[in-house]
C-alpha cells in the first residue's frame, strides 16, 4: 500500500497515474491500435503465414506501427523487464479471439535461447501463454521446441540476418496428429514463425495456426 502511493502505477504512454492492474489510462487505451481480425477467416496475417507454410488460422491482435503506443507496449514487455504485460496483453487478446468450437490442441510459444533467457530472466511469451491456456482450458508446453542458435534480438538484426533462419529450432519430443497454436510476440518477415512451424509440421501429422500480438505493418 505505500509502495503504491510512493511509487504509483503510471500509464506507459503519457505517464499518467492509474489503476495497478493497467498498462495505459482509459484516454490512452483508444490510441492501441487493434486489428479486429477474424481468426477463421482470411486476414492479412494469415495470409503472409501462408506464403510460407501451411497455415490453418491465423491472428494478430495489435498492429505493431513505427513510433505507436503499441510498439511501446511490446518492447516495454520484450526489453523492459516487464513480463507482467504479457498478462495483460493476454487479457485484451481473449477478449478478441473466438475459438468456438475448434480450439486447437496445445499451445506453443517460440522459445528463447537458454543464454537469451539467462540474460533476460524470463521469456515474454510464457506468462501470455499461461494466462491464455487457463482462459481457454488449452495446455501448454513450453519444452517441445528448442532454439538451438543463441542469436541477437530482432529488432537489432538488419533484413538480410533476420532471413537467416538453417536448423535455428528443433521439436524435442514425439509430437504428432495435433493442432498446434504457435504463439509469437511480433511477426516481421515472417522467418521466425516459419521456421517453427516447419519443425512441427515435419515432426507428425499435425496442423499449425498462428498468434502473434503484433504484426509490423
């Protein structure tokens, strides 16, 4: 309680105090930039996915823009120390996202290399994973692939070192006649997300779709 008055919670994009359990104040909120895709049906992201591999469905929730608030959002999660964003970013995508009656298997959140993780101290996509798969009542496994390259991050790699991608991931385990849902923080060139599903599809018979948080537009 005093830390909370010393220290209070303050919007991540203007800077005003607000709710602890919130990343932006209600008049920053309408300026995130959500893509309202549908998840079963053709959508840009899963377009691109498809130029790539086969892809079942496919969903984006924030468009991840050049100086917006939800590129902030992403990189206050990815290289801020703030893995509790992945909590909430988890809230607003199920709020968005659908499954029906068709949800998928497993999910699967593209892995960090151990020394990455050692130097980051936490993955930004497990709590987002975990949170979904307790919404959802979809399990998780954040063991069945491994990076096997440790790499520097993405956003720091120039086009031509992000298209590298010869044996980056492996599926550690039997895995087959599932339906997998990759999930991944920002989907660039696509290379990443590809390299992934590629492992899965080829390790059984099984089916991939796609979440990321942010697609770069």
């Amino acid at each position: 309680m005093i830390l909370d008055l010393l220290f209070p919670n303050r919007c991540t994009h203007c800077n005003r105090i607000t709710d602890p359990e919130f990343l932006v104040c209600d008049l920053c909120f309408s300026q995130i930039h959500f893509t309202h895709y549908n998840y079963f049906e053709n959508n840009p992201i899963k377009e691109k996915c498809s130029l790539f591999f086969p892809v079942e469905n496919a969903f984006a929730l924030i468009q991840f823009e050049e100086e917006s608030l939800s590129r902030k959002i992403v990189h206050e999660l990815k290289y801020k120390s703030r893995e509790k964003v992945g909590k909430i970013i988890a809230g607003w995508t199920a709020e968005r996202l659908d499954f029906k009656n068709e949800k998928p298997d497993l999910l699967v959140s593209v892995p960090l290399h151990s020394k990455k993780l050692k130097e980051r101290g936490y993955n930004q996509l497990h709590l987002f994973t975990e949170t979904l798969s307790l919404f959802y009542d979809i399990p998780f496994d954040h063991q069945l692939i491994k990076r096997n390259h440790y790499s520097k991050a993405q956003a720091l790699k120039d086009k031509k070192h992000r298209l590298e991608s010869i044996n980056t991931f492996s599926v550690t385990k039997p895995v087959t006649g599932k339906h997998i849902l990759l999930i991944d923080d920002v989907f660039t060139t696509g290379n990443t997300v590809s390299s992934v599903a590629w492992e899965i599809l080829n390790a059984g018979n099984n089916k991939v779709s796609v979440l990321v948080m942010a697609e770069d537009v």
